[in-house]
C-alpha cells in the first residue's frame, strides 16, 4: 500500500465535520438556487437567490425552521427597502445613510430579532449592484427562489445528527478530567513543590474553557435532533447529555476546588511532606477510584448500545463504592493525624467534604432521579406552552388504549 500523507488523513478524517458539512450543503444549497433563479426570473444574473439560500441553510433542520424563516423576513425587508429607495434617490453618502437608518428600522418593525443588520445588509447590495426599481418584482422573486430552494434543501436532504460529536466531546472531557485526578494522585507523595500544584489548579482551572466548548457541540446536537425524522427518541437523548455533561461541569469545579486545597497546603509545607506517609497510599488509591468513576460515567451517558451502558453502570458503581471505602479509610487516618498535629486541619476538612461532592454528584440512583424529573419537567412545560395539542393528543392515544383493553 502506497504512504498517505498526514495532511492527506487528517483532511480525510475532518469530512464528517459540522463545519464541512456545512460548507458542501451551503455551497450546494447556493447552486441550486441560481439555477431555480435562472429559470424563473428573467434576470441576467439573479444573485439575491444564491445569497439569501446562503442565509437560510444552516447546520441543524431545526435552526432552519426557526432562524432561516427569520433570516427570510430581513433579507425580504431589506430588499423591499432597497426597491423603495432605488425608486425616489439615486446612491450617495446622504442616501445611503437614510437606507441604513430606514433599514434598521424596518428590521425592528417586522422583528427579525438578531437579524436585524441583515436587514441593512441586504438592501445595501441589492441598491449597490443595480437600479432595481424597474425589476423591483423579480429581485423580491429572487429572494423568495432563495429562501424557499433553502428550505427545501435541509427538508429534502435532512441534515445529519451531531450527537456524536457531542459525545466525542464530552469523551474527551473526561478523559481530561481522569487524567488530572491520576496525576494529582500520583504527586500527593512526600514534598510538593508550589510550582507544580499550581499548575494542576490552572490545569483545572482551564477545564472551563473545555466545558464551555463541549456546551456549545451539545447545543448543536440538541438542536440536530429536534423536527429530525431520522431520530426517534431524541428527547431522551438529549435528556442524557444534557444532565451528564451538567454532572460533569459539577464535578470541574470539585476538582478546581481540591486542587485549590492541595495548593494551599504545598505553599505552607514547603519542607515537609504534604500528608504523613500512612496517608499517602489511601489518599492516591482514592483518587484513583475517582478518575475511574468519572470515565465509566462518560462512558455511560454516551453509550448507545444498552450492553455497554449495562457495563458502564456496574463500573461505575464498583469504583463509586472502592471510593466510598477509600474515602473512610481517609477521614480515619487524618483524623488520627489532625490530633496529633492540628495545622491545616481546615484543608483536610475541605478534601474530604469535596470528595463526597464529588460521589454524590457521580451516584447511579441520583442520576436516575435526575432523568426522570428532567423527563417530568419538559413534559409539564409542553402541555402548558401548548394544551390543546397536548389534549389532542391524549385523544389520539386513548383510543388504540381503549380498543387493546376490551375482549
């Protein structure tokens, strides 16, 4: 077999990329659109379709649906200010400072929310490219050829579901977090240099930032899998990822919190050792449980198959309860420890009540309660944001009920 080159394999393996995805849809989309637009509209070159399909395709079925629509409004309001003011005044400063004013306005009028500057956006092009009070029809047909091409586009060809970028992200998450909690336990050994707890408390505290970026992919697979036919459970789905990845942002600020602690007691203990040596071996034992624990429950919230998930849980379970053991043997031997030598019993304290944070945020039986009232939550909120859809459809289901019940 011929070598690949890296660059060759790493362009390869970014294919299935929202962001290249999205740019061979759109490009696609755009396509369609000037050749619908050439066909309908007498127009030399009829641009405002390609543009404003450009706008309205988006990366999720659900975001067109609902930004695209709004996304339509501003480019047909720009463009019916453009018409208006093509057809009194030529383009100058003056003018054109009017058409923008006119145009936010106008944006605020009919509501286009966040796409107001497209609003001025658009009737500045359409005002700059021609005069279009002689085919002030067939430049709002081309915007209409676009938003409708755009439409059709993501309803025809159904975006693909980014839930597995979100579980990448929330794999790799993880796999941070355990990778921290291995190290400090690995470095709780004799004296503990100031520099090197500071870093892991930055380590952990950059942990944000990664929270923060796996946020906005589950935003982004949330939204993939609503109005998606592809997708049939999609609530629980997103149900699942959601309340993990909150279990996890939890546990980053319990892990800052424990590295804070570790750091405060390396810059008072500057020559002696951190914890006394009986200490030590429960102390990286327990922070060994806690790094397996957060990896079987990543594991578990991103499983698809229920074997795996089965798998992941009893893991979890066994490492929650090797921590909770190591976790006693801990407080046991500090206790006799802080009697002896009270300095900094306060850190003591801290670590284990962050510990049992920790436990009780990564419990099997609270996360199941979590679910469900999750479930119970959004279920309430949609039979009150819509009732009569909602008793619509306990008719529907009554019935097929009531005839599977008699004899």
């Amino acid at each position: 077999m011929p070598e690949v080159s890296e660059r060759v394999v790493e362009l390869a393996s970014r294919r299935n990329e929202p962001v290249v995805v999205q740019t061979l849809r759109s490009t696609a989309a755009a396509t369609l659109a000037y050749l619908a637009a050439l066909w309908l509209v007498d127009v030399p070159a009829p641009l405002l379709a390609p543009l404003t399909a450009l706008l309205v395709v988006q990366v999720t079925l659900f975001a067109t649906l609902t930004s695209g629509i709004r996304r339509v409004n501003a480019v047909v309001a720009g463009v019916t200010v453009a018409v208006g003011f093509s057809a009194l005044m030529g383009l100058s400063w003056w003018s054109l400072g009017l058409l923008i004013l006119a145009s936010l306005t106008v944006g605020h009028l009919v509501r286009a929310g966040q796409f107001v500057p497209e609003v001025a956006i658009s009737a500045m092009l359409v005002l700059g490219v021609t005069r279009v009070a002689e085919t002030a029809l067939d430049r709002v047909l081309e915007t209409l050829i676009g938003a409708v091409v755009g439409l059709l586009f993501n309803v025809i060809f159904v975006p693909p579901v980014w839930v597995r970028s979100a579980e990448e992200a929330i794999e790799d998450l993880a796999g941070r977090m355990r990778r921290l909690l291995l190290r400090v336990g690995d470095e709780v050994r004799g004296p503990s240099l100031v520099e090197d707890a500071a870093e892991k408390l930055h380590e952990a505290r950059r942990l944000d930032n990664d929270v923060a970026q796996v946020d906005a992919s589950l935003t982004q697979a949330e939204e993939s899998l609503r109005f998606n036919p592809r997708v049939k459970e999609g609530l629980l789905s997103r149900v699942v990822l959601r309340t993990g990845l909150d279990t996890l942002e939890i546990c980053t600020v319990i892990l800052r919190t424990m590295s804070r602690n570790l750091t405060d007691l390396a810059r008072v203990r500057t020559r002696e050792d951190l914890f006394p040596p009986v200490v030590e071996d429960t102390l990286e034992e327990l922070f060994g449980h806690l790094a397996g624990a957060v990896d079987a429950f990543a594991v578990l919230i991103t499983s698809e198959v229920s074997a795996s998930s089965e798998q992941a849980e009893e893991r979890l379970g066994e490492e929650l309860a090797a921590a909770r053991d190591s976790r006693e043997r801990l407080a046991h031997l500090l206790l006799g420890h802080i009697r002896r030598h009270p300095r900094q019993w306060h850190l003591y304290g801290s670590l284990l009540a962050e510990t049992d944070r920790m436990l009780d945020e990564l419990d099997v039986e609270k996360r199941s309660v979590r679910l469900a009232e999750e479930l119970d939550r959004y279920t309430r909120e949609q039979r009150e944001r819509h009732p009569r859809l909602y008793r619509l459809r306990s008719r529907l289901w009554a019935g097929p009920r009531r005839r599977r019940s008699r004899p």
